[in-house]
C-alpha cells in the first residue's frame, strides 16, 4: 500500500504531464471548484430567503391554531388554560376569522378580517412592533375599527382616518330582502412584515369581529411555541391532549404551498448547477484517460514488478479522487467564505454603485440574504466526491487490462 500511494501522489501531484493534458487536469479541477462553490453559495442564498419569509410571516402570524371540527369555541378558557399549562407553550390567544371583500375609494380586495383580544395577543404574535402607522390600541377604545396591512391599504388608497366598506359572507334578512351584511369600518393603523400577507390581512378587536360575524363564541385558539421547530412533534400531542372534537393545524400547513415553491425552486436550482460538476467529472474521465495513455510503459513494468490488476486500478482511480478532492476541498472552502460574506459584498456593491440590487419598492426582501448551512455543504461534497469516484472507474479499469507482454515488445 505505501508503494500504492506513492504512486497516486507522483501521478497526481508531480507528474510531467504534456502541456494538453496537464491543460485538461487543471480544467477538471477548477470546474469542480467553481461547481462546488456555486452550489454551496446559492443554496445558501436561497436558505437565507426561506429563513428571511420564516422570521417575518411568524412575526405575525401564530405558530399553530388550535379549532374545533364543527361550531365554534364557546368555553375557550378552560381549553387555553388546559394548552397554556405545557412547557412548550408560550402563548394562548383567541381570535375569529373570516373572508371579506373590502371597498376603499371604489377599489375593492378580498382580505382575511381577523379579529383578536389585543392582551393575549401579544403573547402570540409581534404585531404591535411591525405596526407603522397607527396604533393597536385605538381598536378596543374605537368599535369599529381596522388595522390593515400597508400594501392592501394601498391598493386601496386608503391610509390612517380613512373608512373602508366591508362586506361580510354572511346574509342579513330585512323586509326588503335578504342582503349581504356590511359594515363601515375607519382604518386606523398600518402594519408591514415585507410578505404577502401585507396584501390580505386586516385586523379588528375581538368584540368588533363578534359584533360583525354575529358568533357568540370564537372560531379557534392561536399557539405560540417556545421552538416554531416543534410544529410537527408538539401539535399532535396537543390534539391528543384536548381530546376528540379539536384539530391542531401549524403554520406550515397554512403557508405549506410557499414553503414548498422555495424547496422546489432550491432542488431545481441545485439540480441544474450540478450539471457544471458532472462536466467537471467528465474531466476527470478525460484525464485519466491521456493519462493511462501517456503511461502504458509504466503500468507494463509496475506489472512485471508483481502490481497486480487491481492495484493498478487502485492507482488510477486513486490519482481521479485526489484531483476531485483537491477541487471539493478547495470549491467547498470558497463557498463557506463567500456564503458566509455575501450580503455584505452585495451591500458594499450597492454603496458603490448607488443602485440597489434588490429595489425595496418591487421586491418584499431589499437584501441578499445568506444562511449556511453544514449539512448542505457535506451533501454537495459527498455527490461531488461520488462522481468523482465514479468517473475513474471505466480509465482505471482499461489500465488495469494492460498486457505488460504487447507493451514492452514495441520498447
């Protein structure tokens, strides 16, 4: 094996290489550098946006939702108590929520009107601090009163001290007819978390939202855990704990299609550029392959010497994946740098030039976000490793097949 080894590091590190062969062994190396390096950068790109949505719709929307299958929750305090007794409960608040067609200024949106206990409330979500207009306040002291997200708000052109006409799917029966129930409501603050719910969520106090559906009780509980983590462990416990009659849905569930479009758009995105790491493997096939060509005196005499077939075939593939590793170390090192600095280069870039990269006016994100992670980082490595591997297969095994005997008859 020492003798083996030897050999691997002179074939690959020291050999004479001419200069188009030493020309394509370069090349698969900085192939598979800038293949690793890409790939390690713009997953981490693209974890960091799916980190960035997570933090913002959490900071307003609850962890999960605790409703009943059938009517709604009339004796909600016991049940709070009940949930809010766990450790890995944070927060417990009632709320009621339904679909509503809101009019302002003759431009009518379809928005979610929530109505919630402001108190509880704070333990369940951060709506007060993504407030940037306004305040929360003025919707228990104001019956009547809506707080609206900035871009509906907008698409509305309706701002702070403006009414709003909502019309609620409920019917109401008059002597005149059964019409749909509406209600005027005066807008009073305005809140931004950079995500789409900016466009189609509105919020009133509890008593209103009573007032305006018409429910004596409430339509569900929202949780808050100590760890959004915990979502798919802890909300089935939940749901066994309160017994038969009440479902506990997390916000993965509310907002799974999202979340599921950024992983889909992540494993495409990783899928095409590991097309720039297969190439480079292909390299490597090519290389090994001038290589056990430049060496057919070699292998004849290493045969003769008593290396066996598969030693022989030990080498060659050998000399492939200390070229591949030399690629995968080197691409992994400069996509750990890069993941970890990009938003700052991407800042500096935007002082530069004054023109930002991602305009805060188009885009809900105005920053290039990065979060890297280890596990993608030794994924990318063990496929490039793989290739690797496999690509020296087929030229080591044809040195392998070397006739010592037809080779040095032609010396």
């Amino acid at each position: 094996m020492p003798l083996i080894v030897d050999l691997i590091i002179r074939y690959s590190l020291r050999s004479r290489r001419h200069g188009f062969a030493r020309l394509v062994a370069w090349m698969s190396m900085l192939g598979m550098v800038i293949g690793v390096t890409s790939l390690v950068t713009v997953m981490s790109v693209m974890n960091g946006f799916a980190n960035e949505l997570e933090s913002r719709i959490l900071s307003l929307l609850a962890h999960a939702t605790v409703t009943p299958e059938q009517g709604q929750m009339t004796d909600w305090q016991s049940k709070a108590a009940l949930i809010g007794k766990r450790i890995e409960v944070e927060g417990v608040a009632p709320y009621m929520a339904d679909q509503v067609l809101l009019e302002g200024w003759g431009r009518k949106r379809g928005a979610v009107l929530t109505g919630i206990d402001l108190q509880a409330q704070q333990q369940v979500s951060g709506l007060g601090e993504q407030l940037i207009a306004g305040s929360l306040a003025d919707l228990e002291s104001e019956p009547f009163s809506v707080v609206l997200g900035v871009t509906l708000a907008r698409l509305m052109g309706v701002s702070v001290g403006d009414t709003v006409h909502a019309t609620l799917p409920t019917l109401t029966v008059t002597p005149a007819g059964i019409f749909p129930r509406d209600k005027t409501l005066t807008v009073k603050g305005l809140f931004q978390v950079g995500a789409d719910l900016d466009a189609k969520q509105a919020y009133v106090s509890l008593e209103t939202a009573r007032r305006l559906f018409g429910r004596p009780g409430v339509d569900g509980l929202q949780l808050r855990y100590a760890n959004s983590r915990q979502n798919s462990s802890l909300s089935p416990v939940l749901a066994q704990t309160l017994g038969d009659g009440f479902s506990v849905n997390d916000w993965r569930t509310t907002q799974g299609s999202l979340f599921s479009a950024v992983r889909m758009e992540k494993l495409t995105v990783a899928m095409l550029l590991l097309v720039v790491i297969v190439v480079a493997a292909f390299n490597i096939i090519s290389t090994l392959t001038m290589s056990v060509t430049e060496k057919h005196g070699d292998i004849a005499v290493l045969r003769v010497m008593g290396l066996s077939s598969q030693h022989i075939m030990l080498v060659f593939m050998g000399q492939g994946v200390v070229l591949g590793g030399i690629g995968i170390l080197l691409g992994a090192c400069i996509g750990v740098v890069v993941s970890l600095q990009i938003s700052d280069w991407v800042g500096w870039f935007e002082q530069l030039l004054g023109v930002p990269v991602f305009d805060p006016q188009v885009y809900y994100i105005g920053r290039l976000p990065s979060l890297l992670q280890w596990s993608d980082v030794a994924t990318t490595a063990f496929i490039a490793l793989l290739l690797s591997v496999l690509a020296t297969v087929y030229p080591a095994w044809r040195a392998s097949q070397i006739q010592p005997a037809e080779v040095l008859n032609h010396v």
